[in-house]
C-alpha cells in the first residue's frame, strides 16, 4: 500500500467511528481492519488511536494525520479534476450535507437532474437532524439554514425563507384569541423536539425589536413534516419555514397569524471551503442549486421581507 492509500484508509476508518463501523464500509473483516491500522502504526512509529471494536479515540498525531490527510487528499482530488474538466466533461465526487426535510424535498431532486447532466460525477448526500461540521467530516458542500456562524466559509445564497406562524381555520375557530406573542401562552403549540427540554422558545421580532416567547404543548415530533400535519389536521399553532408550509397557506389549509410580529428569517445557503472555491464541478453544482431552487418554492411574498 502507498502512502496516499494509507491516507484514505485512515480517513475512514477515523470517520467511521469504530473498528467495527470501519470494516462494515470498507467492505473487509475486522481482523483486516485491525491489522492493517496496526501495520501503519508501526510504519509511521506512532500510536494513531485506541481502540476498542465498539470506540476508537484518536490519539494527537491520529488528529493530525487525519487532518492534513484530508488536505492532501482533497488536494490530490481537486488536481485530477482540474486537469480532467479541461476537457470539458466534469468528474469526480461531491460529498453534500444537508438537513432531512429539506435534503429529501428539494436537495435530492436537484441532485438526481445534476447527475443525469453530468454522469461523471458521482454525489454523496448525507442527511442529519443538524447541520455537521465540513472539515471534520469530509464534505465538500453543506445546505446551511441562516448566515453560517462560521466566517471563513464560502456562502452562496440558495433561498430566502422566513418562519411563519400558523394554524388550521379549524383550531382558530375553537382556539383563544392571538393579539401578541405573549399570547401563546393560552395556546397549543406544535414543537420540534430536537432536544430534552420540555418546552421551544419561539422568536419574532417587529420594525426591530426582537420578542422571545415559551411555549409548549401535548403534542410534539423530533420531525418537522409530521409537525406541519399536526397542524393541517387542526392539533395546534406552528411555526415552520416559508418553503414547508407555503402550498398548505396557499391552500388555506393554514392560515398566517400575527402579521405584525414575524418569525425570524431563516435563508438558506450553500457552505464550502475557500480552498474548495476553484473546483469546476462544485461550482456547477452550486449553480445548478440555486438556479433549481428558484422553480421549486414560491418567492418570499414581499410584506414577508
């Protein structure tokens, strides 16, 4: 084995977690994996990691051979592209993060006409509950919801979305009155449960002002989908994207509620690595996402703005 596959492997077998999840993606025993990891320990003299079949924990130097890995290898890759899209026809591979309900809806659409385009590029889209960090994990390109926190990112602005709060004509009717934010109190809200609280802080904000409100319910979801049937079939108030409930408002399914008091913007943006910026292949991907996205959601009505 080279050096560069030494690389590969160890990137692996890193991301995978554990000896276990590694030899189930590479595809080899348990026993290969581990014999290979200790044999590369041996040739670089260092101890990369412990290990247990269950847990692997990185020692410093498996941290940093991890991450000057990566760059070498996404380098290596970046050069071979380079010189293959000179003749014009794009491969290699992208590795995109993206969030469930978003990544299933629109992101994975987009990718299937993307690679239907350019069939030398093969795409890997790993959808999680939260968004996960680029370098850490290898990705390309993440699906980032409000500005990205962190500011040496390159971000392409996807789609302008804001959160609305909302409810069915059928539990307004039987429903407290909503004159403030305040008011909530009195009501059903529906939560996105992504954690162990039991209760959501819901935020609106007003010519400036920013209100911050509690709320809580009987009824909740760790699934933002199965939160906005929740509401079409009247269980209670929501607060969901513009791009999630905008056929079910047009529709009249939901009704928006306090238009005074809005829910806080929430774009959505393509993240990548500057070093990442130059790649042919990424930079037609994001082309093609931004463009698909302009045909797939209504655009933010301007009083939403």
């Amino acid at each position: 084995m080279t050096p560069l596959d030494d690389l590969a492997f160890f990137q692996q077998v890193a991301r995978s977690g554990s000896l276990t999840g590694a030899s189930r993606e590479l595809g080899l025993s348990l026993s290969a994996v581990s014999k290979r990891l200790m044999q590369l320990e041996a040739r670089l003299d260092v101890s990369l990691a412990t290990r247990t079949t269950r847990r692997l924990t990185l020692t410093a130097e498996g941290e940093r051979y991890l991450a000057r890995g990566a760059t070498i290898l996404s380098d290596l890759g970046e050069l071979e592209s380079e010189l293959r899209d000179r003749r014009g026809d794009l491969s290699g591979r992208l590795r995109i993060n993206a969030t469930f309900g978003f990544g299933r809806r629109h992101v994975a659409p987009l990718i299937a006409t993307f690679t239907a385009r350019h069939p030398g590029v093969d795409i890997w889209l790993e959808l999680t509950n939260f968004p996960l960090s680029l370098a850490d994990h290898g990705f390309d390109l993440g699906i980032r919801v409000g500005e990205p926190p962190d500011a040496h990112l390159v971000a392409h602005p996807v789609l302008a979305n804001r959160r609305i709060l909302c409810a069915s004509p059928d539990y307004l009717q039987r429903a407290p009155q909503l004159r403030t934010p305040e008011d909530l109190a009195r009501h059903t809200c529906l939560v996105v449960r992504e954690n162990d609280s039991d209760f959501a802080l819901w935020r609106f904000e007003r010519q400036g002002e920013v209100r911050t409100v509690r709320v809580g319910g009987h009824l909740a979801s760790n699934d933002g989908e199965v939160v906005t049937c929740l509401a079409r079939e009247g269980a209670g108030v929501l607060l969901r994207s513009w791009w999630d409930v905008h056929a079910a408002l047009s529709q009249e399914e939901l009704v928006p509620l306090l238009p005074e008091w809005q829910g806080l913007r929430a774009d959505f943006y393509a993240v990548h690595e500057p070093r990442r910026h130059a790649g042919a292949r990424l930079r037609a991907f994001v082309e093609h996402l931004t463009q698909g996205m302009q045909g797939r959601v209504p655009e933010l009505p301007e009083a939403l703005y």
